[in-house]
C-alpha cells in the first residue's frame, strides 16, 4: 500500500509540475483564426481643420458596419535557439465591411456622405511584425520571455454612397513592447499571456492574447482562447481608435 500510495504521489507530481512543451530549439509555426467583434470602432479626417480643409467629422464604423463577428486569420513563426533567444515574425490581415446608415451627416476626407441613406463602410488594418525576445526567467512552471518588435502598419478606413468615396490610408512603422508569460499547469496543458504594445502621446496599441494551450505531441499543439486589439492615432491628419475582440483557435507546429 505504501509502494502504491508513492507511485501516485509520484504519478500527480508529474501531471501538475512537468512543463507543457513549447519554444524548444527549433523552428515554429501557428496558424490562428476565428471571429472578431467590434466594441469601438471611431474614426475622423481630417482630424484638424487646415488652411485648405475643415475638420472632418467623427463617426463610428462600428455604427455603419454592425459589430461582427467578421473571419479572420493570422500566421506567425519564430525560431529559438540556445534556450534563451528567440526571433519571430507575424502576419495579422484584417478587414471589415459593412453597410450602414448615419443620423447625421459625414464630412470625411473632404467628401460629404448623406444622413439616412445606405454607406458602405471598409475597414482595414493589416500588420506586418518582426521582433525578438529573450527569456528572463524559466522554472517547472512558469516561463516569462520579454522584447522588442517592429511592426509595420498597412491601414485603410474607406467609404462609399452613390457617386461619392473617400478613403484615409495610414501606413508606417511603430515599434512594441512584447511579452510571453507561460504557466504550466498539467503535463500537457498550459495557460499563456502573448502580448505586444507601447503608449505615446501620438497614439498607442496593444494586441494581447489569453490562450489556454494543449500539447499533443513534441511537435503539435492546440489552444483557445481570447484576444483583444486596442489602439489608435490622433494627430492633426487623422483621429482613430478601435477596440476589437477576437475569439481565437490556433494550431502551432514544432520543426
């Protein structure tokens, strides 16, 4: 009785303490998608009024659009290398449509769209990402990664009625936070934060995810989870923020 009860202690030892496998030497591939959904969505240009065009008006795409949900997908992949360092890279494309009406009239980049009548509404924000991160801290359960990240900003809020369009591109680079915490909590499960923004008083951007993951094998694993993007810009061109909610399936691969 005494072997069997020290088999058992031995046995739940290593399903709640033995690390979840995940950013081992090597290289990595995810693939994740789901839905999004709209909490915020307000946009205006140009946000100042200049000697040669007044101050456009502040709408909602979320109005025009609806909230959602909308598909999406997004593709990263990373390669680690001496247990400490690592470099990835992300494609998150998004896009948004939806037609809406307005109350009130919409002065927008110049172009007056009319109260009470169909608009059709677009609304993309494609990223591109590279960055690095190195581990600050590693035990049987927990593992804290933190760095840096450029990423490239490819956005595009457009709308049409009738004979009428306009279109406000904002495209450029920023440069993020990033942060990967994982808690190990069984043999194969594992709950993780991924996380990457700045603040600045031009704007700001965070794009965090709340995954619960399972490891299926050395090489494959699957997670679940939610995950937000918040942010935006406002400056004397352009005033934009959006607040987006994803629910979010993604299955990642080890080579």
């Amino acid at each position: 009785m005494m072997y069997l009860r020290a088999c058992l202690t031995l046995a739940a030892g290593a399903v709640f303490c033995a690390p979840a496998l995940a950013f081992d030497n090597g290289y990595r591939l995810e693939i994740e998608g789901g839905g999004v959904w709209q909490s915020r969505n307000e946009a205006r240009s140009p946000a100042r009024a200049t000697d040669t065009a007044p101050q456009g008006d502040l709408f909602s795409l979320k109005d025009l659009q609806g909230s959602g949900p909308e598909p999406y997908v997004r593709l990263s992949a990373g390669y680690t290398w001496n247990d400490k360092h690592q470099v990835h890279a992300l494609y998150a494309p998004l896009t948004i449509t939806g037609t809406g009406t307005s109350p009130d009239p919409i002065s927008f980049q110049g172009a007056t769209f009319g109260a009470n009548a169909p608009i059709d509404a677009k609304y993309r924000f494609d990223s591109y990402r590279i960055g690095y991160r190195y581990k600050l801290y590693d035990d049987s359960l927990w593992q804290v990664w933190l760095g840096a990240v450029i990423k490239l900003r490819d956005a595009n809020i457009a709308l049409s009625q009738g004979a009428v369009s306009a279109n406000r591109a904002n495209t450029g680079p920023v440069p993020l936070l990033s942060l990967y915490a994982r808690r190990d909590f069984g043999e194969r499960w594992s709950f993780i934060v991924d996380a990457e923004g700045l603040a600045a008083p031009q704007g700001r951007a965070l794009d965090a995810a709340f995954k619960i993951r399972h490891q299926f094998n050395e090489r494959i694993g699957v997670s679940a989870g939610y995950r937000m993007l918040e942010g935006g810009a406002d400056n004397k061109k352009v005033f934009t923020f959006a607040w987006l909610h994803y629910a979010t399936v993604s299955l990642d691969f080890k080579f």
